[in-house]
C-alpha cells in the first residue's frame, strides 16, 4: 500500500516540475502529459508485480510457521531442520541436524502438496 502512495506523490511532483519547465505550448503540455502517463503506468505495473511477490512470500512464512514443509528447489524445508530469517528472507539450518550451515532463499520455496 505505501508504494501506491509513494508513486502518487512522485507524479505529482512531477507534473509540478515539468509543466513549469516544459509546458509553455500546447504540444509540450501533451508530451508531458504522455510522458507522466507512461511513467505513471509503469510504476504501477511494478508497484503492482512487487505487491504480488510480497503477499506471496508473506503467505509462504505463515505457512513455515505453521509447521507446513516447503520445498525450496528440491530441499525439504520444515521447523524441524530450519529457522527462518526475517531479515534476509531465508531459510537456516538449525544446529545438529542434517541440514545445519544450509542457506535456502525464501524466493526459491513453494507449498508442497
């Protein structure tokens, strides 16, 4: 949510910029205009993939946290073997077991079936 409101207040500060800069005729305010456009609707496809990707990684640590195992490129990941690390989105193995000193990236993980 906060990156919508960050992208609206960089348009407008921008209209701001360029239509005292640019906009003088006509033909510069509609190239402005078509310029903030194409700006404005790639930010928010952006804005929108990274929104998809957070809600996805969000899901996949209720899920390890519930006790679900993921797999993650082939490798198990359960509580039993891992810890997850908030702070670097990943997945560590725990001390005395099998998989102890294994870094697994959160992005790499999908709900096994």
């Amino acid at each position: 949510m906060s990156g919508w409101i960050v992208l609206g207040l960089v348009l407008v500060l921008l209209w701001f910029l360029l239509k005292d800069f640019f906009g003088r005729g006509f033909k510069q305010k509609v190239v402005v205009v078509l310029f903030l456009g194409g700006l404005a609707t790639g930010l928010g496809i952006y804005t929108y993939q990274q929104d998809l990707i957070n809600k996805e990684q969000v899901a996949l640590q209720r899920e390890f946290l519930r006790g679900v195992v993921l797999d993650c490129n082939g490798v198990q990941v359960s509580q039993k073997d891992f810890s997850l690390v908030s702070g670097t989105l990943s997945f560590l193995g725990k001390q005395n077991t099998p998989m102890q000193g294994v870094l697994v990236d959160l992005q790499s993980c999908k709900n096994t079936p």
